[in-house]
C-alpha cells in the first residue's frame, strides 16, 4: 500500500471529511471490479493493493462513526446538539468553528419554527 494514500487517509479523517473518503472508497471499488474482470494479464498484485487500499479507507471511515450513545451523523460530520437543533445547516465542528452547508430555506426556516 502506498504512503501517500495513508496520508490522504490520514488527512481527510483530520478535517473529518467523510464524503471525500466515501467518495475514495466507491473509486477504489470500481478499480477492483475492473481489475477483477480484466482477462488476458494476472493482476493479482494489483488486486491485492487495491484491497489493502480498501482496508485503510474503510479503517478512516471507522474513525468517524460517532461514539456510541452520541447523535447520530450526518455527511458533514459530527453534530452539536446544544447548537441551534443539531441539524446539518447549523453545526459546529469539534474545533469549534461554525460550519454552515448549503440548505433549502424553506426546511431551515421549519427547524428553526420561522415563517417562510
């Protein structure tokens, strides 16, 4: 396995991106599948790599399940209950900083009890 997929790994579970590493995740997938259907050549080295690939991705994505007990997440990644509901449009990150993501106004204003 290569050093710089474990960095980008290692990267993407730092800032908690969990659709990046999902989206690493289904990538890695469909290179197996390709690989596993290629005739004519032996690519059991590959195939290894890449399942290797598979395990570390999967690992970082283990990292970023919420504690047992805690809400539930989301694809933005961990949720503040005490912040404005606990819902994706109004969350803070671990570190603190306000993450605001793209939402309908319509569905912000039914959280928050507000007239559309």
């Amino acid at each position: 396995m290569s050093k710089a997929l474990e960095l980008i790994v290692a990267g993407y579970v730092k800032v908690r991106d969990r659709p990046a590493l999902t989206s690493l995740l289904a990538h890695r997938r469909k290179v197996l599948a390709e690989l596993q259907a290629v005739s004519g050549i032996n690519p059991e080295n590959a195939v290894r790599a890449i399942q290797a690939e598979l395990a570390l991705i999967e690992a970082g994505l283990e990292q970023l399940k919420p504690p047992p007990g805690s809400m539930p997440d989301n694809e933005w990644g961990w949720i503040d209950p005490l912040n404005d509901g606990g819902h994706a449009c109004c969350t803070r990150s671990r570190a603190g900083a306000v993450i605001r993501a793209p939402f309908r106004a319509s569905s912000h204003a039914d959280r928050h009890g507000r007239a559309r």
